[in-house]
C-alpha cells in the first residue's frame, strides 16, 4: 500500500463549503463596509476599555469576518463530531454569540457607526449562521 489516505467525496465538498461561507462572509463585510465607510462618509471609530480611539479599517473588517467565519465553522465541525445534535447546538450558540456581539458595537463614536458596525455584525453573522447551518444539515438528515 503507498499510504494514500483516500478521503469521502463528501467530506471534501464539506470543506469545500466551508471555505465558500468564509470567503463569503468576507466579500459581505467588505461591501457593507463599502457601503457605510466609503460611500456613506461614515466614520466607523470605536473607544476602546483604556479610553483609546480605533478606527476600524477595510483591512480590520475582513481579518475578522475570516477569523469569526473560520472560528465558527471550525466550532461547528467539533460539535457536530462529539454531537449527534451539534448542528442545532451550535445554531442556538452562534445566534446567541450574534446578539451579544453586538454589545461591542455600543462603543462606537456616533449613533451611525454603531449603526454601521451593527451592519458589519449582522451581515458576517447571518452568512456564517445560514450557510454553514445549509452545509451541514445534509449530514443531520435521518432517513425517513
């Protein structure tokens, strides 16, 4: 035997998705980004525990919506492994995680940059939430 591990067509459209929901998740903050930074003139700041200000970049929206999409997926995936019900267990975190997150946003300069990083939240949330949940009911599904 030459030791090639053969692995299930499956699975490797699994990751496949996976990947797609991140790459996804990415392209969606960058557009609301875009849309509120760029275009609205929005400054998206936010004072940070020390009193310090931090401006929010292009750069910084998609390094966190990769690192949270990623992160979730990754979750998800160890759930569903120690889990029969790790999909719906990780449905209920991930939208409770979503509301709290929010919480972060309360620290924006103004009532439109929380408003806008309220956006930024909801849009990576609602791709990661629904796509990966899409992905993965498949192999949740019990023959009937």
């Amino acid at each position: 035997m030459t030791g090639s591990r053969k692995t299930n067509p499956s699975e490797s459209r699994l990751w496949i998705n996976d990947l797609v929901i991140v790459a996804a998740a990415v392209v969606c903050a960058m557009i609301t980004w875009l849309l509120t930074a760029r275009l609205g003139g929005i400054g998206l700041a936010v004072t940070l525990r020390h009193g310090t200000v931090q401006t929010v970049s292009g750069g910084d929206v998609a390094l966190m919506a990769a690192v949270a999409a990623i992160i979730g997926l990754l979750v998800l995936r160890g759930l569903e492994w120690v889990s029969a019900l790790g999909l719906r267990i990780w449905t209920i975190g991930a939208v409770v995680l979503a509301a709290v997150s929010l919480l972060g946003t309360l620290g924006a300069g103004s009532a439109a940059a929380t408003g806008a990083l309220m956006a930024l939240h909801g849009v990576v949330a609602a791709v990661v939430i629904v796509g990966g949940h899409r992905a993965h009911r498949a192999r949740t599904r019990r023959p009937r």
